[in-house]
C-alpha cells in the first residue's frame, strides 16, 4: 500500500498543479473572449470541443479501457512486450494522422453538426474558423494519451499528469498576448485572422508541447519502440475486439453530448451556454481529477494484476478501500463547492450578475460528482477482468436518459436556465448509471464488502451537511450574491478558499468527533506530499 500512497501522491500533486493552472489559463482565456453571453466564446467553445471529444473516443474509448490491462499481460511475454507496444504505436500513429486530416477536410460540416442552426452566420464563421486551427489536436492528444496510458501501464505515474502543466502555461501566455494585442472581452463575432490565429493557435501549441514533453520520459518505461507495420501475431486482435465495446460505449456517449451541445446552443448570447457549461465543468472536474483519477489510478494498475491472477477477493478489497479513500475527499468537495457555487463562478465569469446566473450549471453538475468518481472505479474494475460489454449497456442507460431530460429541457425551464436543466439531467443519469454498475459488478464479483463501505459513506454525509451549512454559512456572512466574494475574479478566488476551508474544517471536526478510521488514511496520504517524507 505504500507504493500506492506514494503513486497516489504523486499524482494528486501534479494534477492539483495542472487542474490550478488549468483554470488560470481559463481565468485569461475568459478576460480575453467573454463567458456567460459571448457568442465568441460560445463559437470558441464549439470549435476546442471538437478535438477533445474525438480524445475521449481514442483515451476512454480505447486506451484507459483495454490497452493499460493488454499491456501488462503483454509484460508476460519473451520480449517483455516490446513488439506488442511497437506495433500498438505504429497502428496508433497511422490512425491519430488520419482521423485528423479527415477531420480537417470536413471541418465545416463539424462545426454545423454541433452548432445547428442557432449561430448566426458570423458566428458560425467564426466558429469553422476556430476548428481548422483546433482540429490538428487531435494527432498529439492521441499522442499525448498512448504514450501516457502506457507510462501509467508501466508504473511511472507522474509524468501523465505533470505534461498538461506545460500546455496550460503555453496557452496563458498566448491568451495573454491577445489581450495585449487586441484588447479583452471580446464577445463579438467580429475577429480578424489574426485574432483567430493567437487564440486557437495557442490552444493548440498548448497541446503539442503536452505530448512532445511526455517523450523526454519514455526511457523510463525501459522499452524500446521501432515501426513496425506487422500488426498480426501478438494480441492486436484481442485488443480490436475489446475496444469495440469501449469505442460503442464512447460513440454513445458522445451523440448524447451532441444532444447536450445542440439544445444548449439555444442559450448563445442569451445565457450560460456552452462555454459557460463547460467552465463549469472545470471546476467540477478539480476534485474529480485530483481524488478520483488520482487515488484511483494506481489502484486500477494493481486491480488489473489481481484480476489476471483470477484473485477476486483480493480485487474486492482493493475496490472496497479505493471508493473508501476517494470517496472521504469526495463528499467534502461537494459541499464546499456547492456552498462556493458564486464566488467559485465569479472567477469563470466578467461580471456579478453573470456570476449568479452561472452558478446553478456548477451546482447541478455537482450533484452527480460522488457518483461519477465512484463509477470511476468501478467501470475500471469491470475492464481489469477484460470485460467492456457491460459499460457498454450501463453506459447506454446512462445515455438515454442524458437524451431524454436534454429534450425535456427547454420545454420546462427559460433560457437562462437552460444550461443548469441540462446538467441536473445528465447527473440525474449518472446516479442511475452507478447504482445499476454497482449491482452488476457486485453480483460478478460475489460481493463488495457494501456494508463497511456504506458505513463509511454514512459517516461522511452525517459529516458534509452540517460541513456543507457551515460554508453556506460563511458565504451569507460575507455578503453573499452582493458581497465581496462576488465583486472581482480575485476575491471570488478568496472567498471560494475561505468557504471551503471552513467546510472542510467542520467536516473533518464531525468526522474526528465520529473517530472515523477513515482519517488515518487521509493523513498518510497527505503526508505524503510534504517534503522528506
């Protein structure tokens, strides 16, 4: 376990530096093209979607899924499954190149799908502009995710997480150089190519020194890779067919997002739309990237080996203490973050008004944020045992709904809260999503120890709601929607630290007064990021 905790560690450190400077880069991008309004920022967010959304199809759909269990069965082999990773490169190259100059060529038709028909003609413009300089990410984001699953495959955690910190700088400082240049809150549709060129150009700069910087670590993997364009004989068949499940499970994920996308384009220059949902996003994804992803990526590496070795009881266990320790994290980032739902917007967004109207999309998105972490695990755990067709299904469920309240939406709630609706409906579905995972691998594996884990849970909301007031508290004690907290980026980056601070602080108080075992894994995890130890 100690190896675990220093992985874990490892991890959460450079992904706290790289979610931080990550919403820096955010904090700039929105000072230089508007949020909550900005048809600039909305054509913007259309376009950087577009790459990102065929990443998801190549990390989650493929990679995380089925190429980090391959790989260590690969280790089995004579060469130690150099050939295997040679060839996977290869194929993986090949196909990273052609998906993007398809891409590129029907660049127009892929902003339309996404946008409809709510843009105006300048907006859409703008937006087709925007993609053809996003569009090549798609190359080194693939890249940038093979050469990572594989170093996490390996066991060198860090460098995974540490790249995106080279991006975010990269992009800061072009975004920077654009207000210099061209002025900021720029929300009009009105841009030179010039404009268009530092913006997108720097996103995508950002991108490629991401994954050129994951090379510098390869050494340490003690593989060595050649081309080699012999794709039969070592497994490459296996892997085609279990990421047939992952890549079905993706593809619905991302026609339901396609739905999300086109309704909530509705709200352009009227509300929170897409920019704003995904800024909100972002701050949900903080905890979610430094607890969950974090905790749980060393622990899905030695699920993978038990469940090779067919030792379940040893893969319940793990599954057991790892939603344990995510979840100990989880639930206090929920209530601090819903309890900071304004000033933490204020920072996303140019003004208070817009703020307020902001915060809901956060909320909403945070009621789904301990069920996704734990279906983080669980998921992971179904692909340790090689088995994708059951994501897939539960995915669909999961799906069906996101489509359904998408719909309903717009028929129930106005324009200003269109973008809140979508994302209460897609938690709504991730509650559903996890309960029915659970059951499933509960039955596969015999057993989930739930009554220790669920105890444990029961501690930790016995611990957050009264936490979670206290915060709620503190807001209203500095002014709330009217106060500081919500006058200026800064001091909305204050507040939301001085709210979450006496969440946590109750919280763990509750949780002490309890004696919650719990805590002890908190605090060796936690010492381990301090120096010397």
């Amino acid at each position: 376990m100690s190896s675990l905790g220093r992985a874990s560690a490892l991890l959460g450190a450079g992904t706290l530096v790289s979610r931080v400077t990550g919403l820096l880069r955010t904090i700039v991008l929105v000072a230089a093209i508007g949020s909550v309004g900005s048809r600039a920022a909305d054509a913007f967010g259309v376009a950087n979607q577009l790459p990102n959304n065929l990443f998801t199809l190549i990390q989650t759909g493929i990679l995380t899924a089925v190429i980090i269990p391959q790989i260590i069965r690969a280790v089995s082999h004579e060469d130690g499954g150099r050939a295997f990773i040679s060839k996977l490169f290869t194929l993986g190259t090949v196909v990273f190149l052609s998906v993007t100059a398809v891409a590129m060529l029907i660049a127009p038709w892929l902003v339309a799908l996404y946008a409809g028909g709510a843009y105006t003609p300048e907006q859409f413009a703008l937006a087709t502009a925007f993609a053809y300089w996003c569009l090549p990410q798609i190359f080194f984001y693939g890249l940038y995710a093979l050469i990572g699953e594989t170093l996490n495959a390996r066991r060198v955690f860090g460098p995974y997480t540490w790249a995106p910190i080279a991006n975010n700088v990269i992009s800061i400082i072009g975004f920077v150089i654009f207000i210099v240049l061209f002025g900021g809150d720029r929300t009009d549709v009105a841009w030179t190519p010039g404009m268009i060129a530092v913006i997108a150009g720097s996103a995508t700069l950002g991108i490629v020194i991401q994954a050129v910087a994951l090379l510098f670590a390869w050494r340490k993997t003690g593989l060595s890779l050649r081309p080699d364009f012999r794709w039969r004989g070592v497994g490459l068949d296996q892997v085609g067919k279990l990421a047939g499940w992952t890549f079905l499970m993706v593809v619905v994920g991302q026609i339901a997002g396609w739905v999300q996308t086109r309704i909530v384009n509705g709200a352009t220059g009227e509300g929170p739309s897409v920019f704003a949902m995904q800024n909100a996003w972002l701050v949900f994804m903080l905890p979610y990237s430094i607890f969950a992803i974090s905790i749980g990526t060393p622990y899905f590496t030695q699920i993978s080996e038990h469940a090779a070795a067919r030792r379940d009881a040893e893969v319940r266990a793990d599954v057991a203490r790892c939603i344990r320790a995510v979840s100990l994290f989880i639930v206090v980032s929920t209530a601090a973050l819903i309890a900071a739902a304004v000033p933490a917007s204020r920072i996303f967004t140019n003004g208070s008004d817009l703020a307020v109207m902001a915060a809901p999309v956060l909320i909403c998105y945070l009621v789904g944020l301990l069920p996704l972490s734990l279906l983080f695990i669980v998921q992971r755990t179904f692909y340790a045992y090689g088995d994708t067709r059951t994501p897939f299904w539960f995915t669909v469920v999961q799906c069906m709904i996101i489509v359904v309240t998408a719909l309903i939406a717009p028929l129930v709630v106005p324009l200003a809260q269109l973008g809140a609706a979508i994302a209460l409906g897609q938690s709504i579905a991730g509650i559903i999503q996890t309960v029915i995972a659970m059951l499933l691998l509960r039955r596969r594996l015999g057993g989930l120890e739930m009554r220790g884990t669920g105890m444990a849970l029961l501690r930790y909301l016995v611990a957050a709601i009264p936490a979670g007031f206290a915060g709620w508290g503190a807001f209203l004690l500095l002014g709330g929607e009217h106060g500081w907290t919500n006058s200026d980026k800064l001091f909305g980056a204050i507040g939301t630290g001085i709210i979450g601070a006496v969440t946590v602080a109750v919280y763990l108080l509750i949780l002490a007064l309890l004696r919650a075992p719990e805590l002890e894994v908190a605090t060796r995890m936690l010492r381990r990021f301090l120096p010397g130890r």
